[in-house]
C-alpha cells in the first residue's frame, strides 16, 4: 500500500510516517519513486507504539530495533539485553514518578497556603474630596461641586456632583459616571478576567505587552511623582497602574477613565485590597 493509505489506517499523520522512515524505525519497500508498505512496516509501526506507550523514545527504540536487527541475536542474547534495557527504563521512570510525588506535595502545599491567606478590604476607595477641583463639567467645563453623597474618611462613596449649569453627574461605590448609557452597556468582569486575558490573546501580544510595560516602569519610575496628577485613559484593568502603583508617592492623584464601569469596579477593589492607600 502507499503512504497515504497506510498513514490512514493507522490513524496517523503523512509527517510522522515521513518522520520515522527518516529514523529507519519504518523501512518500505521502493519501488521506483513510489515507497510500499507491507506487513513488515506494520509490524514496525506497532513495535513502535508499544515502545513509546512504555515511555522509550524514539532514539532508544531505534537502538532497541538495531539490537533486533543487525545483531542477529539469539533469543538469549536479545532477552538478556531487552532485560537490561527495560530495567534501566523502569528506574527511570520510577525515579520520575518519585520527583512527580514530590511535585505534587509542594503544589499541595501552595496551594493549601494561597487558600490560607485571607484577602479582605483595607480600605475604601472613592473621590478625595480635596480633589474636586481636578474635575470639571463635560458641558461648559465649570467645576463641580458636592450637592449630597454618602462619605468616608473623606472619600466620596456615593453621591451626586452638579455644575451650575444644571447637569448632575452620579458617583457610585466611589466612581464618577459620566454616561449613564456606557455604564449599562458595561459588561461584567469576573474574577478570573486576567487568566482569560492572557489565555485567548496571542503569545506574541502578550510578550510585547509585557515589553512595553517593563519599558513603561523603568522609565516613569525615574520620575517623582509626589504632587502629580497621572490621567490613564481607556485604563481598562489598570495594567500600568499595576506596575507603577508601589512608585506612586502618597501624595500623587492617579485618575482612570474606561466606558466600562464594571472593570472600574474590578480595578478599585484591587486597590482596596492592597496594604497601602496612595490614590
């Protein structure tokens, strides 16, 4: 039979045919330019399986078919030398499956102290009052002010802030919503959006990213930022503030501006989780 026949009942793919002639593990018959696979290629390809599923790899069963083979053995000879062969291959393993057994104990025990760690809320993140004058009306560009809000250690938690131009602009679990449409287009983000992220975005992109934020770090840490005011739009989930915020002086103001609300609210409590309270 030809190649394409035999890759196909035997369920593998033209390459690894290809790939295991290249070894000499499989060796057809040429008949012209054309390779045939008989019996005997057949019986190889099994040999081979078997060998693999007993964790051999190709090289070894390549020496293993060379000892078959060349050597014409007798039954004794090639008995005594598979003997050696398969014991020092059962050593190998057992000695993986022991390293395995010790892996698994130290993946038991981190996982076992990540469940231990009690992460709570620290603190609670909103509008610093003394802020209000970094903001101003979408419309005509006045300040706002405070018209009623429920408020924390100086954090505006919830409230309204209204320009004298009559628009009111609503602030919710310390975020200011400046389109109430935006907000209920906005998405839910649950706890496992990063390991997402990284999981359906290219590697490429990912690496590149990471790149571009090392870079980003080693350059703006240089900075002082006591007394700064940091504007990130489209801050999404806060990559850069991540990667900046133990820099940050507790005197900086960082604002973020993304249309989504609920990766605001992912953002925030992040920060709130955090031991110490810089923005």
């Amino acid at each position: 039979m030809k190649i394409g026949e035999f890759s196909k009942i035997n369920k593998i793919s033209i390459e690894t045919v290809r790939h295991y002639m290249d070894l000499g593990l499989i060796i057809p018959y040429k008949n012209g330019s054309q390779y045939e696979f008989n019996q005997k290629c057949q019986k190889e390809l099994e040999n081979i399986l078997n060998l693999k599923s007993l964790g051999f790899t190709l090289n070894e069963i390549k020496s293993i078919f060379v000892y078959e083979t060349l050597g014409k053995l007798s039954i004794t000879e090639k008995n005594n030398i598979l003997h050696d062969l398969f014991t020092l291959k059962k050593k190998e393993i057992s000695k993986k499956i022991n390293e395995l057994v010790e892996i698994e104990t130290k993946l038991t025990k981190k996982i076992k102290d990540i469940n231990s760690v009690e992460v709570k809320r620290n603190f609670s993140l909103g509008i610093d009052i003394k802020n209000l004058n970094l903001l101003s009306c979408v419309s005509c560009r006045e300040d706002l002010y405070l018209e009623e809000g429920n408020i924390k250690n100086n954090q505006i938690l919830d409230g309204k802030l209204k320009c004298t131009c009559g628009i009111s602009y609503s602030v919710k679990s310390g975020i200011l919503i400046v389109d109430e449409y935006a907000e209920k287009k906005s998405s839910e983000v649950n706890n496992n959006i990063i390991e997402e992220y990284i999981k359906e975005t290219d590697e490429n992109y990912i690496l590149n990213v990471r790149k571009g934020l090392d870079w980003v770090h080693n350059e703006l840490c240089k900075l002082d930022f006591s007394d700064k005011v940091i504007l990130e739009i489209g801050s999404g989930l806060g990559f850069l503030l991540r990667n900046l915020y133990d820099d940050l002086d507790e005197s900086s103001v960082y604002i973020a501006i993304d249309n989504n609300i609920e990766k605001h609210n992912y953002l925030k409590s992040l920060i709130e989780r955090s031991n110490t309270k810089k923005i």
